[in-house]
C-alpha cells in the first residue's frame, strides 16, 4: 500500500501533475547537487528502500514499548474499576443491613473483587445506628510493567496503585 503510494506520487511528479512544487524552483537538476532545491525536485526519497531497515529499527522498539504501556494502563483502569465497584457495592450492602453493617459490607466488597486483576486489600467503618455512615475503602494495586525503565524518569519503580472510596448512609427506622 505505503510502496504504491510512493510510485504513484512519483509518477505525478514526472508528469508534471506537482506544478506547484516545480514552479517553485525550475532549474534543471544537475548531477551531484545536494542542495535542498534539489531534494524537493528530485523524487528518490519517495522511491528509494534504502532507509528501510533503519526506520524499522527505530520504529519497531518505540511501537512495543507504546503497546505495553496501553496494556499496562488498561490494567490499571480495570483494577481502579472493579475496585470502585467493589467499595459502592460493599458500603450499600453494609447501609441496608439491619444487624452487623460492617460484616456485611465487608464480605460484599470481597465478592465483588472475586473477578479483580492485582491485589485488593478492604477496609469498612460502620455506624450502628439509623443515619451512621457506612464508609469501605479499596486499595488496589497492579504490577508495574515499566518498573525498571521508572527511576530513568525520577518515578519509584514500584506496582501502579490507588484507592478508591464509597460511603453511605445507614437506612433504618
């Protein structure tokens, strides 16, 4: 496709179809000028491989590390999901129950992160009585895929992590 393309720029170029590009500069091309006129009369960039392997060297190493970084943050995204689903889940669960709100909403936040990706730790606070607050935190973390290339940037090398929080008040009558 991309090699088609420059074949086909370069054959409107000797044919004329480029007017704006050599009526730019319109002198004749003599053999061993370097200079930029020529380059822009002369289409053997367009055409020629020999800058190839070169490019693929440079572009293939930065393409794998943009492709690990979106796999590493998609990661990150889906355990920062799962745990702010998993606190709203825990801290309603542990609002509307009647007896032991904060085992309730403990063992709810602990189900909801059966399908989590990383590690989860849970913590609940629980008023007892009706209008208390049921407050349940998540703390998630997920390895850290560029943790060794971190410190090159003044980052810590350590795992990608973060909290997520959800509170509610108590029902009852």
């Amino acid at each position: 496709m991309i090699a088609d393309l420059r074949f086909r720029i370069a054959d409107w170029w000797q044919r004329g179809v480029c007017v704006c590009a050599k009526a730019f500069n319109p002198t004749p091309l003599r053999s061993g000028d370097n200079s930029p006129q020529s380059t822009i009369r002369n289409p053997q960039w367009l055409v020629g491989r020999r800058g190839d392997m070169a490019e693929g060297a440079l572009t293939f190493p930065l393409m794998a590390l943009v492709t690990l970084a979106l796999v590493n943050l998609a990661l990150a995204g889906f355990s920062a999901t799962t745990a702010n689903h998993a606190a709203g889940y825990g801290a309603r669960a542990g609002s509307v129950a009647q007896a032991d709100p904060a085992g309730r909403a403990l063992e709810a936040a602990q189900q909801a992160l059966r399908s989590g990706i990383g590690d989860y730790a849970v913590r609940v606070a629980a008023d007892t009585y009706p209008g208390g607050v049921v407050r349940v935190e998540v703390d998630w973390a997920v390895p850290n895929f560029y943790g060794s290339l971190m410190p090159l940037f003044g980052a810590s090398s350590g795992p990608l992590k973060g909290t997520a929080v959800s509170a509610f008040r108590k029902e009852g009558w």
